[in-house]
C-alpha cells in the first residue's frame, strides 16, 4: 500500500501503455464544415455540372437517331403473330421512311423492345451459363420451364431466355431515287462484348456443329436449331452467334433496344448514312401484341457519351443549378450569421 | 421446509463435492449450447427462419449464401467470444478447484485438493488461508475455540469477525485421534444464500446444541489472527453460501438497446408494409400484364393464380429486403462496445499507480450509457471519503490545536516516526512537553479509552487492530504524543507515558452504542482512581471516583445485571449514574478524509447537470459535513431541509413544510390520496423544476426515509428531492439505498448511476442502471457486482464526461449511419419492384448483397464507432455541458431514426432513379447495348459504395491513420473484389455462380456509366453537406462551437490545459468523522479474544440500553454544543 509509484514507473506491470491508440491520442484531422471549404466547393461543383450538364446536352444533340416503331405498321403481320398455329408462316413488311440529315459516321441499328420484361426474376436465372460455354451442351439445370422438350431431350440453348429470342430480320434498303434502291451494307459482326464472344459463349468442340449439337434440340419457340441461325455465315452460328450473345445479355428495364447491325462504312455510306429515303424491310416473326408491346427500329450515330441521352445532360444542367442556388443562399445566410455575430460580440 | 441432514460417511452421495463450475460449457457440450443459446436471441432466429426461406424454391429471390454467409460470420464472432469467456472461466475454475487444504482421512492430515473436499470432512486451516467450504467451527488455536475470520470476498467489509466454536467441540482441540472419532450429526436449512444467517443443530454424544451464524465459517473468508482452526464441512461446492450467492446477474440493457429493439420491431413493420405493397403490385401486375406475357414466355406455369403469385412474391421480398435490418447491426454494436470497454481498460488517467488498480469495464454492454446518466448514487464512506481518520486538531482545557492543511498556506507539518502522521501545530509538542497536566490528562485518556487490540509484531513493533477507523486515528495520536498504548488484559491496560511504563486496573467497561453515543472505561492505578468518559471523537471528559462510591456503583451494576426483564435499562440506569458530573477535557477532531479530487469532480458533474445524490449508512452530521466539506451544500444555499421524522405523519408534515418553502403557500400540498395523478405527472416529466429558482437541500435521515418511499408519500418526496441540488440521504439501509434509486428509476425516467465500495453498495449498484464499484481498497464485492470499477471517486469524472460522452455520441453515430446505410441499400429493389414486374428481381448481384454489409461497408463504420471524436477530451472535460445532449437523449432518438431513414429512402431514390433515367435509352461509346440488367447492377452497386463511402467520411470527425485505411481501403477493396469476380478465370471455374464475367471491364469504362455514379453521388450527398453546413451556422451546438474553438486552439499553440479550479468556498467545514458502530467492549471485558488464562466472566457489561431518552437528549446537547464551540460556527438543525 506505501509503494511508491513514482519511484521506477517502468516496473509497473498492470500500467496501460502509454500508446497513442490505447490512450486515444492517434494523431488525427478533425473535419469541420467551415465556410472556406464548404461555400467555394459548392460553387466550383455547381460551375461543373452546369458545364458538363451543357456539354452533354450539346453532344446528346449532335447525336442523329431515328427510330421506328413498326408493330402499328406490320398490324397485319402483328395479327398473324399473335396465333401460335401461324408459327411457320412467313411474314414481311416494309416500312419506309425519311432520313432528313446525314447521318455521318459510324451508324448503328438496333432493335427495340417496349414492355418486354427481361428482368423478371423468373426469367433471368432461366438459364445456364455451362450449357452455353459449350462444355456440357446437356446441362440444362436451372433452365426451368424450357430445360427438355417433351421427348426428354435437352433443349440447347435451354432457358426461358433462349427460346424468347428476337428472330426479326431487319433489312435496310436505301432509295438515292425513288426508282433505285440499294441494300445498306449491314454487320453483324462487331456488335457483341468482347468478353461475351470470347469468354462467356463458346461453341461446343467439334469440326462440324451440326454434330456437336447431337443430342439437344432446339429451344421450341426458335424455327431453326442454334447451329442454323445464320445461314450466311458458317461462323457467326450455334452460342457464338452474335444476335443469340446479344439477346443473352438481357436488359435492365422493360424498353429496350439492343444494338442489331453496323452499318457498313463502303460505298455511298463511307461517311455514314446519307439523307433521302429508306425503308426497313422487315421478316416480321417475334410476336408483340399478345403481352401489348411495340417493336422498333433506332438508327443512330454516337459520340463521346454514347448514344443520344438526353437525361444525363438535363440531370446534370438541374444539379448544378441547384447547387449554385444552394451556394448562394448558404453564402447570404453565412455573411448575415457572420454580421451578427460580430455585432453581438461587439 | 425440508431440513436435509447430513453426517459424515453417511448419505454422501447426495451431496455435491466441493468441486465448483462457473463455466457454461465443455469442448462437446459447446457448439449445440453455444447455438442454442445465440438462436434465442431473436435476430438470430429471425435470420435463421430467413434462410429456412430461402431455401423453398417458389419463393427463394436470392441464394442461400447471401444469409449463411452473414449469419455464419456474425455467429462465429459471438461463439469464439464465448469461448474465450468461457476459457477463463475454466482456467479460474481449475485453479480455484486444485487449491489444497489439509482434510483429516483416516485419522491422518492429509493434503488434499478443493475438488475432492466432501461434506463431512474435517478441514484443518491456517491462518490467511481461504476457506474452501461452509464450514462449522470445531476448534481453534485461540482461547474458547474463538477464531477471527475477514468477509471481504463474501460481503465486502474488512473488519475482522469473530466466529466461536461449541464448547464441546473446542474441547477437541488439535488432538487428531479425537477429531477422527468425531461423529456429531448436523441437521440444518437447506443451502440458501443467506450471508448472515444460519439455523441448525449438532447432536452428538446424545446431546443437542443450537447452531447459528456464529458457528460458521463460510467458504471465501480468509482465516486471521488464528494460527490454525478445525472444521467440518457443512455445504461444500455449490452448496455454498458464496456459490448460492453467485446467481446469475440481471442483464442490464442500455437504452440505446431497447431504442433500438423498438425500432428493429418498427423497421420490421416497415418490411412488412413493403412487402404487401409489392406483393399487391406483383397480383396486379400478373393480372394485367404477365399473363399475358406468361402465355409468350412459360410454357408451364407453376403459378397461373395472381393472388397466390403474390403471396409467394411477398415471401419472396421479405427475403429480398432483409438487409434492413441487418444482422450485423447486433455484431457492430458488440464490437464497437466492446472497443470501448478496451479505452476505458486501458486509460492511464484513470490508472490509480498507488494501488495499481486500472479501471475496469467488467460490463461491455453498457457503454454508451456512461454518456446519459442524470443521477449519481454515491456511497459515502470509502467513496467520497478514504475512509482513513486522521487526528487533525484537538482542544484541550479550552485552547485549540492543530490547523487545518490549507493549500494556501503551506504548514510545515510535523512528521512523527510512526504511521507518517501528520500534525500541523507545534504548540501542542510544546504542550506535552512542558507537562500541562490537563493536557497529558487527556492524551492519557486517548490511550486508554478505546477497544483497540495491540499486537506485539517480532521486532517490537506495535500494531493496532482496530475496529473502526477513528478509534485507531485517536490511540494512534495518543501514541505519537507519547502515550503509547502498549497491552491490555482483560483487567489492566498498560500504557507508556512519556517513556513510563504505567499499569491501569480495568474497573468496568462501559462499551460505545448508538444511543449513549459514549464509552467510559474506569480504571485505578496505584496513586489515584481514574474514571473517564470518551465521547469518541468529540468530547474528552473524565471524573475521579473514590472507591467507596465506585463500590456502590459496582454493586448497582451487577444488581443491574442480574435482574432479567429489565436488565437493559437498569443497565443504562446505572450507567447513567456513573456518567454524569464529569470534567471535560477538550474535544478533538478526526478528519474524515476526502478522496482526491472529490470537489472537483462533484463540480464538474453537477456543471454537467448530473444530480449527485449521496446516500450512506453514517449518521447525519457526519454526511451533513461530508456534504458540506465537498461543497455539495454550501453555506449559501437558501434552504437546507432536514426531513428527521419518526413517523409517516412528522415526515408529511416536514416535507410540507418543504414543498412550501419550494413553491410558495400557493402550490397546495397534495394529500396522501391524490399521488396517483401526482405519480402521472412526474412520469411525464414535471416542468414545475424550472419553476424554482435558488439552491436547495435535502438531507432525509434513515427511518424518514423508510416513511417517504411508502406509496403515499413518495411522490412528493421525489419531487421536493429531485428540486433539489444536493440529496442527501444517510442511516439508510441496503435495501433502502437500492429502494431509492429504482424510485428514480421508474419514476424519473432517468438513466441513474451507483458508485459505492462496500457490500453494502451492491443493492444500489445492481439495480441502477450503471453500477460502478470502487476498487482497491475495502472487500471486493462492490466491484464484482459492478460494471465499472476504479480506485478513485474522481475517476468518475472522466469514467462520464470523457469515455461516456464519446461512447454515447459514437453508438449514435453509428445507428444513424448504419440504419441510414441499410436503408440506401436496400430500398433500391423497392423502387426497382415497379420496373421489373415486381417479381422480387434484385437489383444488385447476389454477392453484392452478400458482402456489403459485412465486407465494403463495416470497417469504416466501425472505425468511426470505434475512434471518432468530436472535441478532445480536454474539453469534454472543460466543458461539461457538452454532456447535456446525453442526458436528453438528443443524438439518437425516434425523431433522429426516422431522418436518417429519410435520408436513407432519398439516397435509395436517387440511387436507383438516376441510372434508371440514363438507363432508359443508354448506348455505349462504341455504339454497344450497355444498357444491360448486369451493367445496371454494377453502376447501381458502385454508386452505392461510392456514395455511402463518401458519407461516412463526412461523418467522421476524427479521421486517423485508421479509419483512412478503412475508408480508402473498403472502396478498393470494392473494387478489387468486383474485378476479381467479374474475371475471366473465376468464371471459367463456376459460370453458373458467377455470371458477371467481364461485366466490371465493360462497363466501367465507359465514361458516361461514371457521369451517373458522379451524379448520383453528389446529389446524394450535397443536401447533406449544405444541411449541415447551414444547421452549423444558424443553430450551432456547444459541440460545434467547441470544435471550432479547437481549431483555433490547434492552430494557435498546442492545447494548454485551461482547468479551472472549483474553489472550497467554505473551508472551515470539514468531514470530521463520528463513530457508529457498536464496540468490542464485550470481548476485550470478557476476556475472550485475549491469550490470558485466569479470567473471571464480567458479563452484560457492554450492552445495548433503548429506552432512556432523557440523558440521550442532554447528550446530544452537549454533543452539538462541543462541536460548536470547537469547529463549526453554525448551528447545526438537528
């Protein structure tokens, strides 16, 4: 009890050690909300999103698109459609219309889908990611409702995904005169995520696809089996198919579009798409009308921020003027708050 | 009341060996206890009934791991804690149970362990050992089988007890052959945890003798001053009094808990209300839209029923939805409490080296709790005071001794060989030596008047075993002044005068009680006979007797002593007689001494609206001048109400009294019937407090106090009391101590804290909702029954305003943030539900969901619970108001929950909302479909963890190395996290888990998806800065402008410690300590605790007298005038 402490304070055993961290002195920088930082770091986010806002409404214009939409249009196609005993049947529709500018540059197509849901929960886990890396072509776990057909054989590609795939063709037809027209060049290539073509999707190992699919059949809304899709191209066919690889990739939110072709940059349409009149000439297979959707045509050309978007530049002009006006009103009630402080402590 | 009996050799089975078992669990039993135990907690049966969920298909919106991983983890964490617990638990159990003591087997000592000790067994201790269980006393070294035994352990009070054996059995003495044939039969109560209480009886030998308490020795009592005892054991391992006492502690929850308990209940509600309004969605949307698109999608549909599709998407969201209240909410909270607990652990200025105690959370639950404490509870003596006497002035024949130390002027003081006394008036030596006979009279009177124990240590050296305090301050004085008590017997007392050995003959005794309040020793040497009287502490007065009156008066006495129905008060009749006509020699004065910094901290508690209520077992004018002398009352106080009355009628009357005073004769007294509105009143908190102005006192004594906490009374009795600034309660009970804070408790609706040091502090300190032990000195049991404890009372200041105060603000924080977080996170699916059919789609990936809560989100948290700081603790202790928010409960309540829940909902909006916008018609930079569910779910995420990132860092105010780490660390650990699992080589190994291949890669590069996550930052984030920034200016708090402050301090120099020193305003009080406990007068006269073998029995010399007020009441004067004259300059009310 009549130890004396100060005597050798380093013999003392149970002294908590004198650290920063367990004394909770770690040297550390106080954040404060002061005037200095807060007011000018209003004003200069303000001034840069009312910048960027203006900069990305400039592009969002400079950006040509068209869109069609062509269910009202092929309204007797859409008829047709929507009895499934009318399923092998061939229906076309033309759809004209009016390109008023150039549209330079590199143009693409897409497809859009309104009122498609591709996010249902239900359908987006209908799939299977092994199946399509052409592993075990058989796998067909997780593909419920559309994993077997009703012999039993899996279904390749399996999933509600797969079988509800756009199978539109779209054609694009140019008219320089009324009495011409030229076939738009379009790619298919080029229009899938590298990772998607290379990593995600692979065909199953074989010389010859056709064979490489034995065993499987076909999803039972597809009119051909996955190693026909383009008849065109030996190579864009079975999972690596690009329009498949697209449609694959499944969208956010019910209204869609989905990139379809490139335009071919030769010819006449080196410089993109010409002004003058064009027509889309339609294979008009994927039906709408039963669940109230439209199908469309986009055209467009982007620019640095993607396609025409005018949401984010009109987001951006809105945030930064409002944040200006906060600055503002926070500045007036700091000089008044400073002004009567100064005279209270007067 | 079944009595069980038991014998040696006998039935022995049904007992329990002495082996005892704190710990829960072993290595088998601990995993099916351990999660049975953590599955009653209900969030961990409600995530477990979540996974049971998610593993039914039709409904299973998110994979199995998105809990089980969590919920693993957060089970992990708790078990390796109880394990750990449970590990020393063990440890100590094993070292406990392998402690040896000598037990008697077949007529041999032999050495054996705790564990193996039976009922029945003959235990040999010695001296200082513990004792290992219940026993009876068989017999001792000391005289009559006495034997001296310390409590600490069991009840917290260091003096010694005296414990007899039977005569008969101390007949056996150390003859083994005799204890081995010892076959007496005890027939007691059942084990109870009674401490102080005993019943039974021992046959043996055909005969029947009574056992009581006294007879016992109870296992965790330490043999003293006893070379050796013999006992059998009567209750061994858990049957002992000690383990039956061990029962499980109340589980204390803080507010903060049960808040939060309310508030989980209400965001389960919430849950609810989402999930029927999706689900009622889901029926519409299937009704309108998805059969149609069904027929196009589904060949077979399960679900063709929209209602029953919507009963399954309601399932199916409440798994989705969970995350608002997450389960790590509990786990966070532990960890950061228990972070909390480590600083206090591990504070060095609440380090006492003296004694090198630290301070100790024992609790690790209650932390935050220390920041909203209203009302202090403290105990007195041990507490507030050292409950060391030191002799500081005295009066003798009318002149004055002694000053007072003053820190202003330095006394040299005169240091003494003995004790490091202290004494600062040289006069007095000058006194003593010059031979003033009043004066050596009176030292001589010191010496010899008293109940203290000399004991003769090797090398001459002299220590006293005193009962209480004072009494070996004043032999102690005596002895520094040269009358130095050297031995006694039960007949002389010899004391060394000035280096004369001189030999008194012991007369009679007169022993001290509460109500003469007075001990008296007559005694005669050779030349003159001698009586004197000590008003302990006070007044020194002594008489000569010559024989034949002191003969007379003998003869009364034992005349007194035979006589059975009245022998109290011809006792006090007697003395009485002898006691009277005596001169008074002087007075002295004990100090009580003050812990340091007592006023200080009572200074700073009561700046920080902490009511300090001071409730003790001493008498009044002692805790009056305790009160007084740590500046609790002071001499400018308008009123000080002393409630002393004996009957529930005097109390009425006297609190009326008060209440008017109080409130003016206007405010009309309620009466007895009407407290129950009364009651209603203060539940819902009276603002009459404001109403009155000035200071005000209330000192109730004991008994008042068991009339004031009757039903009728006790409204009014805590309304006049909580007006007041200082409450003092004193005499009070145990019981009464804890009776007092649970009526603030209840009736407060405050948040109460009981600081105390001894056993009789445990009541108070259990039911409060902090109970805080003292450490280091007295017993240990206010400290095991405690949730905090350290050596000093001063401690306390720092225990709140410092430790308290941060604990409180960091756990607000973080329920603020971490409720605010969840609910940003998970209400994205919310929105999201409108836009995908309600078909309980997710929004983000499923590991996503899987780790943000415990992966990318909870070190910063915690680092912010855990180490932010908004002043320093220089001026959280400079400024005590900066406690206030505490106490109203400010920093988290219902109305702070539902804003951070709104800021939660407004982050979740434009969380999912802007994205959605830019989503609508989104291509890529090279014309690519970007605008893909997975690209969606990668924007949304990394916004996500970019915009709570960023709000956590403005929500820290103490940015350390720590929580940079943390910070910066959790958004690349997002990041590396999402690259690693949306690469190529993890998909390549499972595709199916993670489909997300190249998702990061793609996305991420375009500049426009990083145009979204920038603009929903900063519209998530700006009205928060620019709220902030304007409450700030307009309404700044204390802690606002402090911390401005700070920043000027820390540019201006390094922090000076700008302390303001509370000044004693009245200085000429002080805690002078009055004695009030009753004597050992029956033992020394007896004869008893002394090694002398021819004694004759004086019995019924020291006992207690009740009924003779009239010489009580001139006693009292004479009391208070002494104390008058001599220290105090104001009359006392009594």
């Amino acid at each position: 009890m009549e130890r004396n402490s100060n005597d050798v304070p380093g013999l003392l055993s149970r002294m908590p050690d004198n650290t920063a961290f367990k004394q909770q002195r770690l040297p550390a920088w106080r954040s404060h909300l002061t005037a200095w930082a807060v007011l000018p770091g209003f004003f200069t986010t303000g001034a840069f999103f009312l910048g960027m806002g203006i900069l990305l409404i400039l592009s969002a214009k400079s950006v040509k698109e068209i869109e069609i939409t062509y269910t009202s249009m092929c309204s007797n196609c859409a008829k047709l459609r929507e009895n499934a005993s009318n399923f092998y049947k061939e229906c076309t529709c033309s759809v004209p219309f009016f390109i008023p500018e150039k549209m330079p540059g590199n143009v693409y197509m897409y497809y859009k889908l309104h009122n498609f849901y591709q996010n249902l929960r239900r359908y987006t886990i209908s799939r299977n990611n092994r199946q399509l890396l052409g592993e075990d072509i058989t796998n067909v776990e997780n593909c419920a409702p559309f994993q077997r057909d009703s012999n039993g054989i899996p279904i390749a590609p399996c999933g509600a995904i797969a079988n509800s795939m756009f199978n539109d063709t779209i054609l694009l037809s140019y008219y320089p005169h009324s009495s011409t027209r030229i076939n738009v060049p379009l790619l298919s290539s080029g229009i899938t995520w590298w990772t998607d073509k290379h990593i995600k999707f692979q065909n199953p190992r074989s010389n010859n696809l056709p064979s490489a699919f034995t065993g499987t059949t076909k999803p039972p809304y597809w009119r051909k089996p996955v190693y026909q899709l383009d008849p065109e191209n030996p190579e864009n066919n079975g999972f690596l198919n690009n329009d498949f690889i697209v449609w694959m990739r499944v969208a956010a939110l019910p209204t869609f579009k989905k990139l379809y072709r490139r335009i071919h940059r030769t010819g006449p349409f080196a410089n993109g798409l010409p002004a003058g009149n064009y027509s889309f000439d339609i294979a008009y297979n994927f039906p709408v009308t039963v669940f109230k959707g439209e199908k469309g045509v986009v055209l467009s050309t982007v620019t640095w921020s993607g396609g025409s978007n005018l949401f984010l530049g009109i987001a951006y002009l809105t945030t930064g003027a409002v944040i200006w006006l906060a600055a503002f009103s926070m500045t007036a009630v700091h000089l008044k708050m400073k002004k009567r402080n100064i005279v209270s402590e007067s | 009341k079944v009595d069980h009996r038991e014998k040696k050799e006998f039935e022995l089975l049904q007992f329990p060996n002495n082996r005892i078992h704190t710990s829960k669990y072993n290595v088998l039993t601990f995993l099916p206890i351990n999660l049975f135990e953590q599955f009653q907690r209900v969030a961990n049966a409600y995530f477990l009934f979540l996974l049971i969920l998610q593993l039914i298909p039709e409904i299973s919106s998110l994979s199995w791991f998105t809990t089980i991983v969590p919920l693993v983890l957060v089970l992990t964490i708790t078990a390796v804690k109880d394990a750990t617990d449970d590990y020393f638990r063990h440890k100590s159990d094993n070292q406990v149970n392998n402690r040896l003591s000598e037990v008697l087997i077949n007529g041999r000592l032999q050495s054996e362990k705790w564990m193996n000790v039976m009922a029945g067994d003959i235990i040999k201790l010695e001296n200082n050992q513990f004792v290992a269980a219940d026993l009876l006393l068989l017999s001792s070294s000391e005289p009559h089988g006495l034997c001296y035994i310390e409590t600490a352990e069991l009840d917290g009070e260091t003096n010694l007890k005296v414990r007899h054996a039977l005569p008969v059995t101390s007949e056996l003495g150390t003859d083994i052959s005799r204890l081995a044939k010892f076959d007496g039969v005890v027939a007691c109560e059942p084990p109870n945890n009674k401490l102080d209480k005993f019943t039974g009886d021992l046959s043996w030998k055909d005969n029947k003798y009574p056992l009581n308490n006294e007879k016992i020795i109870l296992r965790g009592c330490v043999l003293r001053n006893t070379s050796w005892c013999f006992g059998m054991v009567i209750f061994a391992g858990p049957d002992t009094k000690l383990m039956q006492n061990s029962g499980k502690t109340k589980f204390k929850r803080t507010s903060i808990d049960r808040l939060m308990n309310t508030l989980v209940l209400w965001i389960f509600g919430f849950l609810v209300c989402m999930g029927i309004i999706l689900a009622i969605g889901n029926s519409i949307w299937e009704h309108q839209v998805g059969d149609y698109f069904r027929a196009f999608l589904f060949q077979d549909e399960v679900v063709k029923n929209s209602i029953f599709s919507g009963f399954l998407t309601f399932w199916s969201y409440i798994i989705i939805l969970n995350t608002v209240v997450p389960i790590s909410l509990y786990v966070s909270v532990e960890v950061i409490r228990l972070g909390h607990s480590y600083f206090i652990n591990w504070d060095r200025k609440m380090y006492y080296s003296k004694k090198e105690t630290l301070a100790e959370a024992r609790t690790t639950t209650l932390n935050e709790e220390l920041g909203q404490i209203e009302y202090v509870f403290s105990d007195k003596t041990g507490t507030l005071t050292q409950n060391i006497m030191t002799f500081n002035k005295c009066s003798i024949n009318g002149k004055t001794y002694g000053k007072l130390f003053s820190p202003l002027k330095k006394i040299f003081p005169l240091l003494f060989s003995y004790n490091k006394f202290q004494f600062y008036d040289h006069s007095l030596v000058e006194s003593i030596k010059l031979g003033d006979p009043k004066v050596h009279e009176f030292f001589r009177l010191l010496a010899l008047c008293h109940t203290v124990m000399p004991e003769e240590k090797n090398e001459g050296k002299l220590i006293y075993q005193v009962q209480s305090p004072d009494e070996g301050a004043l032999v102690t004085a005596a002895r520094n002044f040269g009358f130095i008590f050297k031995s006694r017997t039960p007949e002389t007392i010899t004391v060394e005068e000035m280096g004369k050995v001189v030999t008194y003959q012991l007369l009679a005794f007169l022993d001290f009680n509460n109500i003469r309040k007075r001990m008296s020793v007559i005694g005669t040497n050779d030349t003159f006979e001698f009586g004197g009287e000590g008003l302990r502490t006070l007044a020194i007065a002594y008489r000569d007797l010559n024989e034949e009156y002191f003969k007379e008066w003998f003869k009364l006495l034992e005349e007194a002593n035979r006589e059975f129905d009245k022998r109290d008060e011809c006792i006090a009749a007697a003395y009485e007689e002898i006691e009277k006509d005596m001169m008074l020699l002087g007075a002295t004065a004990i100090e009580d001494k003050l812990q340091d910094g007592v006023i200080e901290t009572i200074a700073s508690l009561s700046l920080a609206n902490i009511k300090i209520w001071v409730l003790t077992g001493d008498k009044q004018e002692t805790a009056m001048n305790i009160g007084y002398s740590c500046n609790m009352l002071t001499d400018d106080m308008n009123e000080v109400f002393i409630i002393s009355g004996h009957s529930a009628a005097e109390v009425w009357e006297e609190l009326k009294k008060a209440k008017e005073i109080l409130f003016g004769r206007s405010t009309g007294f309620t009466n007895g019937y009407a407290f129950c509105e009364k009651l209603q009143e203060l539940k819902r908190g009276s603002t009459v407090e404001e109403s009155v102005t000035g200071d005000y006192a209330l000192i109730i004594n004991g008994h008042s106090l068991g009339h004031a906490l009757e039903a009728n009374l006790q409204s009014e009795f805590l309304e006049i009391a909580c007006i007041c600034k200082t409450v003092i309660c004193c005499r009070v009970t145990p019981l009464q101590k804890a009776q007092v804070v649970e009526l603030v408790k209840e009736y407060r609706k405050a948040v109460t804290l009981a600081i105390g040091d001894g056993a009789n502090d445990i009541s108070m300190i259990k039911s409060a909702h902090i109970g805080v032990g003292i450490s280091g000195q007295e017993g240990m049991q206010a400290v095991l029954a405690s949730d905090y404890s350290f050596a000093q009372f001063r401690y306390l200041q720092r225990l709140l305003l410092v430790h308290g105060r941060w604990s409180y603000f960091r756990m607000c924080k973080f329920l603020c943030y971490f409720f605010y977080k969840n609910f940003a996170f998970t209400l994205v699916h919310f929105w999201f539900g409108f836009f995908c059919g309600f078909s309980a789609q997710t929004v983000y990936d499923q590991w996503f969901i899987t780790l943000f809560n415990i992966v990318y989100t909870s070190l910063p948290i915690l680092a912010m619970g855990i180490f932010d700081q908004d002043v320093s603790e220089q001026n959280s202790m400079d400024y005590p108001n900066l406690y206030r928010p505490g106490q109203l409960n400010l920093l988290f309540n219902k109305s702070k929950f539902f804003i951070c829940i709104a800021h939660g909902v407004y982050t979740s909006f434009a969380l999912f909302f802007i994205p959605y916008g830019v989503f609508y018609n989104l291509a890529g930079e090279d014309g690519k479909h970007i605008a893909d569910y997975q690209s969606f779910a990668v924007t949304i995420a990394t916004s996500l963890v970019i915009v709570v990132s960023v709000q956590i860092a403005l929500d820290t105010s103490y940015w350390t190395v720590i929580n940079h780490v943390f910070i910066w660390g959790s958004v690349a650990t997002y990041f590396s996290i999402l690259f690693t699992m949306h690469s190529d080589g993890i998909f390549d190994v499972f595709p199916n888990q993670f489909p997300f291949v190249g998702n990061a890669r793609h996305s991420l590069t375009q500049k426009n998806i990083w145009l979204v996550i920038l603009l929903t930052t900063v519209v998530s984030v700006m009205p928060v800065i620019a709220f902030r920034f304007i409450k700030v200016d307009l309404y700044p708090t204390l802690s606002d402008q402090i911390r401005q402050l700070q920043k000027v301090q820390d540019k201006a120099r390094p922090l000076k410690s700008h302390r303001r020193q509370p000044r004693r305003t009245s200085s000429r009080r002080s805690g002078y300590a009055f004695a009030h406990q009753e004597g050992y007068g029956e033992l020394i006269t007896s004869g008893k605790n002394m090694r002398v073998k021819n004694l004759h029995p004086t019995s019924g010399l020291g006992k207690t007298m009740y009924n003779s007020t009239s010489w009580i009441e001139n006693l009292c004067k004479k009391t208070t005038d002494t104390v008058n004259s001599f220290s105090l300059d104001r009359t006392v009310k009594l």
